[in-house]
C-alpha cells in the first residue's frame, strides 16, 4: 500500500500546495527554452522536492530520473570521507578525470521519444517541453538537498563545478537556511522563497485524502492542521497513521501521537540549563570499563541530537514549542527572557555553518538566566 506522501504527491504545478506566485515561477522557470539554475527555500514539509521532481519532469521529459541525480547534503554532514563522497558524486570517473556529471549529456537530449509517455503521466505544465524536433533544452539536472549543510569546503569546489559545466546542464539546490550557501552560488541561481502552507490548504489536502479513504467529515482534521505549523507533509503523515490505526474519529488520540513524536526530553535540556548545570562529566561503567560521560545539559542535547537525528533548527524548534506551549511552570519575565535567547540563536544560525557552538552559546544564556530567577547556584567571584 503506498503512502500518502506517493498516492497524493502534486502531479501537476497547479497542485502545488503553495501560493500562486510560487507556482508562476517555477513554471516559467521550468518553461523556458534556457532554464536557470534553482535555489528552493523554506521552511520543512512545504514542498520543495515535490516542486523540483515536477520541474524535473517539466524540462527532461518522460525519461527524467535517468537524468536526475539527488544527493543530500545532510547525509554527507556527519560522515567520515564526506569530501571524497562529494567528489565521486560531481565526478563519477574519479577526481582526476576531465569527465564530471555536469558535462555529461544524453541521448534522451536529442530524442524525447526515447520513452514512451503513459497515459498517465502528463507533462506538469499541460504539454511538453521538447522543440518540434524532440530535443530537450536541458540533458540532465543535479540535485542537491539540503544544500545549506554543504559546509565551507563542499561550496567552492561545486561552484567551480557550476562555472565549468556543460551548459546542458542545471544544478537544483533545496535549503532551509539559504543564507549559509556562499555568495558565489546564490548569485549564480534564482531563488524562489517557498512559504508555509496555509492553514485552509492543509485542511482541504486533508479532507481530500480521508474522503479518498472513504472518510468524510473527520472532526480531527482541522485539529492535524492546526498542530502541524505549515507542515503539510507532517500533517499528511499524522492523518495517514491515524487512519492505519483506526483512530480518525478519536482526537484524543492525535495528541497522544504527538506525544509519542514529540522529543519529550528536549525539557531535560532546558532545566539542566536553568539550573547552570551545563557540563556534568561522570563516570560510568561499560562493559569492563569505565568511561566518562558527559551529562547535564549539553550531553542530554549531544545525546538527543544523535538518537533522534534532530539538525540544530529542529533542536530549536523543540525547545520553542516547549516554551512557547507553557510546559515549564516559569514567571512571565524569565519566560520570556529565554524565548529571546532563541531568537538570538536563530539569528545566529541562519549564518552559521556550525550550529553546536551557537546551541551551546544559547544554553549558557539559559544557564544567565536562571541565575537571576534564582533557579542556579550564582558564580563564585
């Protein structure tokens, strides 16, 4: 059985869930006869690998993903030999070949009737994109998610891979934080800003989804919409468990789920912080050995980061909900003391390329701030 994410994925530009100008964008960017290269950006769930896989589409044809190469940078964030992984990728025949992936061409670039169209799979735009000989103005598009992961090393080497590929191909990048990609990339892209989904749309995507189920009128779905904060493919997953489950007709049970999502001990790491206990090392024993462990409020953030596979945003995100949602008993003024260092971290991620040291920076203004509500012992002097 697919998912909802598969079943209900836009087929057309028109069903992008985003607004009008959004959608007039990218199907002109897609439409013209020299496609540029793209910067898509916004917050998650709001469509932006639906968006480039219709663009994708859009400009190679029925045979695209023979042509399209996805690579997410995030992947490459923690791992060993992450350079060499990038290298292979832009240069599949090794780093000292000549040969890289952008100038490569197709044979589907001079014949579109390589692949049969099935009645089903209609160009996104209404008609294709081919000349009246078949040739594709594009062979092939590089894909790169999450490119504000790529870090300061990654960057120049793929603008240098922008600068001297074939101009048969395009690069494509998604981003969260678009501001931490150099300068020299964003000015060679057009970026389209991606909004939140609205409310209304969540709701009617909702709607359509349960009564394809054979479900109408399901009470939970405004509650889904109201919970997810613009995410649509949040809200699509939480509907389509609710509906596995049985449970569409019991909003009880969404707030449960939510609990069972949600990163509950993300609260721990707030109150070691409020309570100046920052860095707490103990000695522990594994196995044979004894081993010192960080605790306090960086380990359990350390911790929580690589069990749940959290970025430094979605660490920010928790934590305001959890703020924001009053589930810490805290006076107005020190509540609002800490929301404030958020927004500072915020700030100060968008223009970062290393979160930790800013996650950090935070907790050590959560750590200030309990001391002067009196929630930490005071700094000797």
């Amino acid at each position: 059985m697919p998912s909802w994410l598969s079943s209900f994925a836009p087929r057309r530009f028109d069903d992008l869930a985003t607004t009008e100008h959004v959608r007039e964008v990218l199907m002109q960017a897609a439409l013209t006869a020299n496609p540029p290269h793209l910067l898509l950006s916004g917050p998650g769930g709001i469509g932006k690998t639906a968006a480039w896989r219709l663009i994708a589409r859009q400009v190679l044809g029925p045979g695209w993903r023979s042509t399209t190469h996805v690579l997410n940078a995030r992947d490459l964030a923690r791992a060993s030999g992450a350079m060499a992984t990038f290298e292979s990728f832009l240069r599949p025949e090794g780093r000292d070949s000549s040969d890289t992936l952008a100038g490569r061409t197709s044979l589907e670039a001079f014949d579109a009737a390589l692949f049969e169209v099935k009645a089903d799979d209609v160009a996104p735009a209404g008609h294709e994109s081919a000349g009246a000989s078949g040739r594709q103005p594009v062979s092939r598009l590089i894909v790169i998610e999450d490119a504000d992961h790529l870090g300061p090393k990654r960057q120049p080497y793929l603008r240098r891979m922008m600068e001297s590929g074939s101009g048969s191909s395009r690069f494509i990048f998604t981003a969260r934080t678009p501001s931490r990609l150099i300068d020299a990339i964003r000015s060679r892209v057009q970026h389209v800003r991606m909004p939140p989904v609205e409310r209304d749309v969540i709701t009617s995507r909702l709607h359509h989804a349960f009564s394809t189920e054979g479900i109408n009128g399901a009470p939970i779905v405004g509650d889904i919409a109201h919970v997810v904060h613009g995410d649509l493919r949040r809200a699509l997953l939480i509907g389509e468990v609710l509906v596995r489950r049985g449970l569409h007709e019991d909003r009880n049970a969404l707030g449960h789920l939510l609990e069972e999502t949600e990163v509950v001990e993300m609260r721990l790491v707030v109150e070691e912080a409020l309570r100046g206990r920052l860095f707490d090392w103990r000695w522990e024993k594994q196995g044979e050995r004894n081993v010192r462990v960080l605790h306090g409020a960086m380990g359990h953030l350390d911790r929580l980061m690589d069990n749940h596979h959290l970025e430094d945003e979605q660490v920010l995100d928790l934590i305001h909900r959890h703020l924001a949602a009053g589930r810490l008993l805290l006076p107005p003024d020190v509540l609002c003391d800490l929301l404030e260092a958020v927004a500072v971290a915020d700030s100060d991620l968008r223009r970062a390329s290393t979160g930790r040291i800013h996650l950090e920076a935070m907790l050590h203004r959560f750590a200030e701030v309990g001391r002067r509500a009196g929630l930490a012992p005071a700094q000797a002097s």
